[in-house]
C-alpha cells in the first residue's frame, strides 16, 4: 500500500511539474508570436460557397 501510494505521488509531481513546464513555455511562444504579429500581413479570408455545391446521387 505505501509503495502504491508512493509511486502515486511520484507520477502526480512528476505531472504537475510537465503542467507547469508546458505551460511556461507555450505563454514564452505567444508572447513572442505578439511581437511578430504587427510585421505579417493581414490574411483575406474568403467564404465557402456550400449553398452553391452540386452533388450527384450515389446510387
């Protein structure tokens, strides 16, 4: 029981730790997209025509 408990607490730090790590590092990459964002060129976004789609009857 004490090594399940142990082992237990072992892989919760250990998850813990990989949280606070993964998410130090992914708030580093945004705030540094942030500062690149005002040098990239607005992209057009163009809607999808799905009312104007023609399928043709599988059968």
């Amino acid at each position: 029981m004490v090594t399940f408990f142990s082992v237990l607490s072992i892989l919760v730090g250990l998850n813990a730790f990989l949280l606070l790590f993964s998410v130090n590092s992914n708030k580093k990459r945004v705030e540094k997209k942030d500062t690149n964002t005002a040098q990239i060129p607005s992209e057009n976004i163009y809607p999808l025509n799905i009312l104007e789609t023609k399928y043709k009857k599988a059968v």
